[in-house]
C-alpha cells in the first residue's frame, strides 16, 4: 500500500511540474518584452517535439496505471491469503471477507484516480491525457472484476457451503 502511495505522489509531482513548466514557458515576460515571432521551421519542430514528448508520456501514464492496478492485485491477494490463514469458523471467514471487501474495489479507485489525473494531464498534453483516461479506468474495471471472480466469488462460496453444511451437522 505504501508503494502505491508513493507512486501517486510521483505522479502528481510529475504532473504538476508540467503544468508549471507550461505555464512559465507560455507566457510573455512580466517586463513586458516583445514576444519574438516564431518561423515556420521552428514551430514545425516545435510540435514535433511534442509528439515525440506525448508519445513518450503516452507510454509513461500507462506504465504508472500498470504499477497501481499490480499494487492493487497485490493488496488483494495478500489480504486473502491472510484470510486463508486464519484459524477459525467459515462464519468468520465470511464476515472477514466481507470487511475486507475495499482491497477488491482498489482496482476501481485507482482507475477513477487515474481518470481525475489524466483531467490534469490533458491540459499540458492532451493526447497523452486521454490515453490515460482510457487506460487507467480499463484496467481498473478488468482488473476489480478478475479478482473478484477468479478469487473473492469462489473462496467464498466454498466458505458458505462449509458453513452450511456445519450448521448441518449440528441440527442434526
């Protein structure tokens, strides 16, 4: 949990400090400087590199999706596995999987966050920004889904009939 907190701390440093460097690069000095006209050579480059940039960044925000859905995974599992390895009644089992049901809704909120930062980022980068959007709610979506019915829906419905079939045993 501590690494995926920091790697959205990262992420927000990083996205901030594109707003600031757009901001400052984009406007005329306070001393109120003529801005140079720009020639069609230079502007031509110019949003070449831009490209060349959002495309690296394109790569970078779903790369850093990629890490906070894995550190989701991570959570998920880990929290489970505790829960396997606890002594104790299915009942309980239950109840404690039923607490511990954010650890599966983690993929959903670190897409939605994903979504909220790429807003951010498309103001400097638009084309990279949705590629974001797009990204970090897909995965978060697949990813909350695949862990609940590959891992939460099947524990649990061993845990339920084991708990069924106990109770069975003691009215009998």
């Amino acid at each position: 949990m501590k690494t995926a907190m920091v790697l959205i701390t990262i992420l927000l440093v990083f996205i901030v400090g594109l707003a600031l460097l757009k901001h400052t690069a984009s406007g005329p000095s306070a001393e109120g400087e003529a801005v140079p006209a720009i020639d069609a050579t230079t502007l031509g480059q110019l949003r070449q590199n831009a490209e060349t940039i959002g495309g690296y960044l394109s790569w970078g925000v779903i790369a850093a999706s990629v890490v906070m859905q894995l550190s989701a995974w991570a959570a998920a599992c880990r929290r489970l596995k505790a829960i396997k390895g606890m002594a104790g009644a299915a009942g309980e089992k239950i109840r404690q999987l039923e607490n511990c049901e954010v650890y599966f809704d983690l993929p959903l909120y670190f897409g939605l966050l994903g979504t909220v930062l790429s807003f951010i980022l498309i103001t400097v980068f638009p084309d990279a920004g949705l590629m974001f959007a797009y990204v970090s709610t897909g995965f978060g979506i697949i990813v909350s889904v695949t862990l609940r019915l590959v891992y939460l829906t099947p524990y649990r419905q061993r845990l339920i009939q084991e708990d069924a079939g106990r109770t069975a045993l003691e009215l009998s």
